[in-house]
C-alpha cells in the first residue's frame, strides 16, 4: 500500500499497477487500517515533512460555518415541534387545513357561501356545516397561535446566530 501526499490518496499495487504517483511512500496495512479508522472518527490524513500520512485534527470551522450549522440545528427544532403537532394528522388532513379554514370563515361570513369541502367532512361526521366550521376555525387559531410562537423563537435565535461575533457566542444558543 502506497500513499501520496501530492494526491492525498491511497495506492495499491494490485490496483493501480505501475501508476503510482513518484512521491508516494509505502505504508503498511496496518497504517492504512488506522488511517482509515481515523478518517471515520473524523481526523484527515496529511503527510508529514517526510511524505508519510499522519492523522491530524481537522481545521475549526470558521464562524460562519458555525453560524449555517446552527441554524440548521434551529430549523431542525422548530420543524420538529411543529412537526409533533401535526403528527398525529395524516398528510392528506394537513394539506387540506387552509382550504377547511378558507370555507369556514367563508361559510360563517356568508351562510349561503359554497363549501364543498366542509359539506363532505360534515356529511360524513354527522355534523351541522356551522358547528363544523366553528371547530375547524377554533383549531386554526389554536394552531396559529403554536406556529406563531414556534417562528418568532425560530427567528428570535436566528437574529442571535446572526449578532454573534464568536463561534463561543453561537454554541451558547440553544432551543
């Protein structure tokens, strides 16, 4: 096994057969083994002044990759509490909940207004069209006012991450 600290990669005479980069330097299989290991616990291979690969950790990241990691973490939060809300609807529910929204306020505005959506759901609840729209309505506003409150901390902790001058400052914000 061969490595090369021009390409920065593993050879193998079984493999690459005569092309092998001329600054490459044997190393054993066992070297190869922990190098890999290494890698896979998030070290980097380089080469020391001599050519041979050497662990290393690998540089911090700059503040502003700190700043994307943590707003991903927040976004990954946010999503996830509101997620748990709608988990206990199935899909088809949740994407049809602006339009049972739309026909009730609609419905409660103008009794004669059409509302086929909630027609259906109430036909087939046992259900009068008003009592229907009155829940779906109270439902939406109990929803609107978790979404709200899940945003502005979102954005809140995203304003945070933006003010933050160290990547100190960063890791101190939490959901």
């Amino acid at each position: 096994m061969f490595y090369s600290k021009t390409t920065g990669g593993f050879y193998s005479r079984a493999i690459h057969g005569d092309n092998i980069p001329s600054d490459a330097v044997e190393i054993t299989t066992e070297e190869h083994q922990a190098l890999l290991e290494g890698q896979s616990q998030g070290k980097i291979v380089s080469a020391d002044k001599n050519g041979k690969p050497v662990l290393k950790n690998p540089p911090p990241l700059t503040l502003d990759e700190v700043k994307a990691a943590k707003l991903s973490e927040i976004n990954a939060e946010c999503d996830a509490e509101i997620g748990a809300i709608k988990a206990t609807y199935p899909d088809t529910e949740v994407m049809s909940w602006d339009k049972q929204e739309r026909e009730a306020r609609a419905l409660l505005a103008n009794a004669t207004a059409t509302t086929t959506l909630i027609d259906s759901i109430a036909s087939a609840r046992g259900l009068g069209r008003v009592e229907l729209a009155n829940r779906i309505i109270a439902n939406a506003d109990q929803f609107a006012v978790a979404l709200g409150a899940s945003l502005g901390k979102r954005q809140k902790l995203e304003d945070q991450i933006n003010a933050a001058a160290t990547v100190e400052q960063v890791a101190e914000i939490v959901w």
